[in-house]
C-alpha cells in the first residue's frame, strides 16, 4: 500500500483536473483500490486566468496559487503537480514556497521522451502560441540534450490555432486533420517524437485514424500523471 | 463566482470519484473556470474495503473515513459529499463528526427523482445485493412518500449481478440487455422511474440503444453531483 499523499493543485480548468485524477488511476497498475495513489485535488477555479496575467491583461494568479500550495502542505501532501500547462509560468515561485518536491510538467515530459526518443536528437513541441512564447518545453528538453523544433507561424495559423479552438468548441473530429498534418510537418523536419503541450491537442488527435500519424507523440498529461505515480510509489 | 468550498471524500474506487469530478464539471453551467464549484478531493484509496467490513470480514473503514472528514474540514469545506454508495453505511456517524452539511446520496437521488416520478408512486432501485441489503435507498425513499420495489432474487441472480460484473470486468456493451431487461421488469411492475444505485450500472445502460429502456432513469451519482452544485450556488 502507498504511504505517500500527493497533492494536486488543479482546476485550471475542472475538467482537465477531473481528466488528470482519472488517467493517474488508469495509469496505475491496480487489482483493488488498495494500491491506487492516494491524493488529494485541490481544485480551486477561481484562480484568476493564467492567459490573461501573462498578457498583463488580469489579475495575478500568484496569491491564490500560494493558497492551494499551502492547503495541499497543510493537509499532508508530500509531492505537487499542476495538470495546467500555462500555469507553470510560476512554477519557480510555487516550488520555492511548497518546500517539497513540485513535479515540473516538463520534467516529466522529459521522462516519457527519454524512452522514445533519447536525447541528443530532434523533438517537435505543439501547443498553444502562449504556451510557445513561454518556452515552457522549449528551454527545459534543451538544457537536458534534445533540439527542439516548433511548427512555424504559417502552421501554426492554418493547423494547430484552429485545431485548438475546434476542440474547445466540441468539434473534436474536425481538429485530427489540422493536427496529424502539423504533427507529421514536424516528423518530416527531423523530429523523432512530438510533444503534445497542451490539454486540447491530445483530443483532437485521438479522434482520427491513428495509422496516419507518422511521429510517436507524448502526452503532457499522461506524462505528469506517470511521474507521480512513479513518486508516490517510492517507499517514504 | 462562487465562494462555498466543497469536500468531497473519494478514493472508494479512485475512478469513480474521478467521474464524480468529471460530472460535477459538466453538469454546472459555464462559459469560464471561474464559473465552476470550488471543491477539495480526498481521494484515499487506502479506505479498507466497505464491503468486506460490512461482511464481518474486513477492518473497520471508519476511522480512514473520519480522517477524510477531518481533514476535509480542516481545509476550509463548508458541505461534504462522498460518490460511494457503500460507504454510506457509516454516513451517520461521520455527519455527526463533520458539524457541516453532509449531504447523503439517497437524499440527493430522491430530490432528481421528484422531478421525473414525484410521490407518491412506486420506484424501482437496482444496485448491488450489498447496496440493496443495506436498505440505502429503500428507507430513504419509503420516508419520504415512494413505494420503493427492487428486483427479485432470481432477477438479481439472472440479470443484474452478472451485468455488475461484466461491467467491472471492462466487457461493458455485454452488460446492456441484462440491465435494460432488469430496468423494464421494474417498469412492468409499476415503477414510475428506476434509480440506478451503483457505480457500474450507468456505465452498462448507457452502452446500448436507449429507446429499448421502457422506463426513465436517475443516475445516483450525478443526482449528487446536482445537489453539490446547488449547494456551492447558495450565497454563504
């Protein structure tokens, strides 16, 4: 039976926390509810919005993210993690407050990577052009020996924007054109494996024939949710 | 944006709060995160097995369960839900320790079911044997003015306990004409309505055409999810 509690500071939105809590029990290998992960969801969706901080065009998330980092201290928690790409924009600050192990999203993306595609080698990276902007995959895969390659401007306009929004719009089926098409862009220009950088994008690319898919993909979230089971399994 | 904080105390099984969360999202109207219920998920796996102990054959659950309700309210919950239709065996005794709402699955079903079959009039339940033995629903609704009749015991044995299992064994579209059968013999013999008290059953009836179903369902979990969502609305 695990010991270890995790903390998972969500809502950012509710349902990509809900989808993060059922893929961490699906992702366990389990014969009773006994050797799931114990955890505890913090799910506060009045965190102000992410996207609109970094525009400088809302309030600062900061303080209310703190409050969910303590609450998840408070009651226990010995490892955080955040299934919310954008959010990560104060994971520094988040972890120097936690003051336990605080699971970067693209550390664990990294984990997943190095079985696929082991660095020094090409990887693409999809998102959407905020979480692009961030360098949120970009710096951390290339401090740790991959060259990370992006769709361009043109790609991003024609595929991956429209894609997103076709998803967020429940028009699932019509996003697996737009994406396998950039996906495989990226394959032709050398990436070994894509990394699919945002909750939208693993949707729509699930929803198409998966035999046109020329790259092996990585799921961000499934990813996150592989590194804290892998934590909560270790004795302590 | 609301300012109630839900408890919700899971982990019995993990998935099934996981699609509490799910259907707790969906099932609030939105059109951003900060629109949607604030709530903190307790998932404890560790919970010793609620059906072995009711057996006389298990440790006693209760002291796990009144951790969750502790630390649910140390964190700040103001109302306390649990997706688990068993462990509402203990529901009186940790209502007592909570000293805050503690909102009781069967209550919650009974208030869906005023809508669509409103007493007096007969209702059918199906659940586990478990389930059903507890009289979880049975007492609930008989008090509050239905007449409550449940499958016979060779329906149990024909229908919907291998249906339960099927279900559990991820052979889900194979559970759908035990199930649907078991739901019309209840119509048959009056029921205005039949409460689907279980976790898997939902999951087999949805899995089938659904105009073979002669008789309208309330699905107890998100009959729990509405009364959650309509507790964390109230200005408090």
């Amino acid at each position: 039976m695990m010991t270890r509690l995790l903390g998972v500071l969500g809502g950012m939105g509710p349902l990509a926390s809900a989808h993060f809590m059922t893929r961490l029990t699906l992702l366990t290998e389990a014969s009773q509810d006994q050797d799931h992960v114990p955890a505890i969801l913090w799910s506060d969706p009045r965190i102000p919005d992410r996207s609109a901080a970094l525009r400088g065009d809302g309030p600062d998330p900061l303080p209310a993210l703190m409050r969910g980092v303590d609450g998840l201290r408070q009651a226990g928690c010995g490892a955080i993690v955040m299934p919310c790409n954008t959010a990560h924009a104060w994971h520094q600050a988040m972890a120097e407050r936690a003051g336990v192990p605080f699971l970067h999203i693209a550390d664990a993306t990294a984990d997943a990577l190095r079985k696929v595609a082991p660095p020094p080698c090409v990887v693409g990276v999809m998102g959407t052009a905020a979480t692009l902007a961030m360098r949120l995959y970009q710096d951390r895969l290339s401090a740790q020996g991959w060259e990370v390659i992006t769709p361009d401007e043109a790609e991003m306009a024609r595929l991956v924007t429209p894609a997103i929004a076709s998803v967020k719009a429940n028009r699932v089926a019509e996003a697996f054109a737009p994406l396998a098409e950039a996906a495989n862009l990226l394959g032709q220009r050398g990436a070994r494996a894509v990394v699919l950088g945002c909750t939208e994008i693993p949707l729509g690319i699930q929803a198409g024939p998966q035999d046109q898919l020329h790259v092996p993909l990585v799921d961000t979230i499934d990813a996150l949710a592989c590194a804290a089971r892998d934590w909560a399994r270790q004795a302590g």
